[in-house]
C-alpha cells in the first residue's frame, strides 16, 4: 500500500508523518554541520578569519526547528489525551442533560396527576 493510499487518520499515515518530520530536522542538523565545518576549514586555510555571527544565528534557528520537531511529536499523544477527555466531558455533559431533561418531564407529569386529581 502507498502512502496516499492510506486514510489520514491511520496508524501508518501518523508513522509517516512522524519520520517525515524527524527526518527533516536531522538532515537539517546535517546540512548544518557540514557547512559550518567546511566554513571552518576554508577560514583556517584562507587566514581570514569571520567571526561565528552566521553561525550562531543558523544555530538558533537549528535549535528552533529541533524544538518545533520534537514537541509536535510529543505532541500528538497530548491531542489524543485532550481528544479523550473532551469525549468523556461532552458524554457526562449529555448524560446529565438526559437525566436532567427525565426529571423536568417527571415534575410535568406529577404536575399535571395532580391538577387532574383536583378536578
């Protein structure tokens, strides 16, 4: 089965979402590294040495890619949990406005038994 043939949802489509995102961020990481040793190797050779401004600012936006990467992975159990919870409120919310909505009609019944007693 390709991947587009999968249904969105499915276990296999997360899976491949997942390592889709890791893997950008490690070739990310790698892409960073080997510039920026080759940015060493070419400064120590050439006797000019720049200063690691381009390379911290690649850095932070490393670190934030990273950040990004890996709390949206944590992420998707915290969105099942959420998902969940909210479930079991909305069922507890609905059984309570059943058993809420009974007791009224009960009241309305016992009401009206009463009002025909009177007659």
């Amino acid at each position: 089965m390709r991947r587009r043939d999968l249904p969105p949802d499915s276990i296999e489509a997360r899976a491949y979402r997942r390592v889709r995102r890791k893997f950008g961020f490690y070739t990310h990481a790698l892409v960073f590294v080997l510039v920026n040793l080759g940015l060493y190797v070419i400064n120590e050779f050439s006797g000019r040495h720049r200063g690691p401004v381009i390379i911290w600012g690649w850095a932070v936006g490393l670190l934030i890619h990273g950040v990004f990467t890996f709390i949206s992975l944590q992420g998707e159990g915290l969105r099942e949990r959420m998902l969940r919870e909210e479930i079991e409120r909305m069922k507890r919310d609905r059984s309570r406005d059943i058993e809420r909505s009974q007791r009224d009609s009960d009241r309305e019944i016992d009401r009206s038994q009463r009002d025909n007693d009177r007659k």
